[in-house]
C-alpha cells in the first residue's frame, strides 16, 4: 500500500549548480514523462528567445506546453521593469495552472535565477510547493537555488562544472547550448 501511495506522489525536484544542463536535465525528464503517457507543462523565466527546444517540443510533442516569462536573456545585465513583470504575471499564471491540476509535471526552468534577480520571492515559491497537488511532480531549474529551496525539495543534484569549452572561447551553439 504503501508503495502504491510513493509511486503516485508527485515530488519537488531541483537542478542546480554552477555546471551545465539544468534545463537539459529537465527536458530529459519531459522526454522520458511524455514516453509514460504524462503531461508536462514548463514555465521559462528569464528567457524569451525561441530555443531549439522549444521548436523541438513545439514540432514534435503535443502532451508538453512551454510559456515564456521573459525577454531576451538579461544575465549579463540587471533585469529591466519589463522583465520584472513578466516573471510576475508568469508565476501568477503558473499558480492557476498548478491549481487547475491539469499535468502531471510542473517545470520552472530558471526559476532560481529569477529568484536571485528577486523577480519574486521565496516566500511565494515555498507557497507553490505547499499547495501543489499531491501528484504533480513540480520540478525547479537555475543555478544558485537558495538553501530554503533545497530543504524544502525531495530530489536535489547540483550540477558542477568541471571543464567547459565556453572558457576557451567557444560560444553556445545551435542544437547544443541553446
């Protein structure tokens, strides 16, 4: 009985870390869920510009939903009131659609780094999780994700960095970083 109940129990995932593949991780994961039959939604903070996983999913999977809550990527810069209430009215939107249960799997890919850049609180993330249905698997991105946020999450992997060719010069490539 006990099993059954473990097995239907949706957890709180967080990938985080100084390393690459965060988001990798979590479309691996939409991947592996959509092959289950599952469905998944992600929530992009932060970002606006059309990755190649969101023409993948786009062209090729019809069981997964991608919004974005952002503008072009502002990680270099200081966010601008623009991308402040994009994160904002995102993560209103991502509450309804966590309360209306209609997936499986919840990602809020870069939701950490939104965090960091104060585009919401903490308080309002905690809130997300302690109300979430008790099925849906609700999965965190983005690197610095605070210590309240991995006390509160059932799964925690930190992704670290140990040799990257970015240090060398190379920049994201097409189909491989973005």
């Amino acid at each position: 009985m006990i099993d059954q109940i473990q097995n239907r129990k949706g957890y709180v995932q967080v990938y985080t870390g100084e390393g690459k593949g965060k988001t990798t991780a979590a479309l691996g994961l939409t991947l592996r869920a959509i092959g289950a039959g599952k469905k998944v939604f992600i929530g992009q903070f932060a970002k606006g510009k059309i990755y190649s996983e969101i023409k993948a999913i786009e062209k090729f999977l019809p069981n997964v939903t991608t919004k974005q809550y952002g503008l072009e990527c502002f990680i270099e810069n200081m966010p601008s009131e623009e991308d402040l209430i994009m994160a904002r009215q995102g993560l209103e939107e991502v509450k309804h659609i966590i309360q209306k249960n209609e997936y499986d799997i919840v990602i809020l890919d870069e939701a950490c780094i939104a965090l960091l850049y104060n585009l919401y609180s903490l308080d309002e993330i905690l809130e997300i999780i302690e109300h979430k249905p008790m099925e849906m698997e609700l999965i965190f991105t983005g690197r610095y994700a605070p210590y309240e946020l991995i006390q509160k999450a059932d799964l925690v992997t930190e992704m670290r960095e140990v040799k990257h060719y970015f240090r060398r010069g190379v920049i994201a490539r097409e189909g491989i970083e973005y």
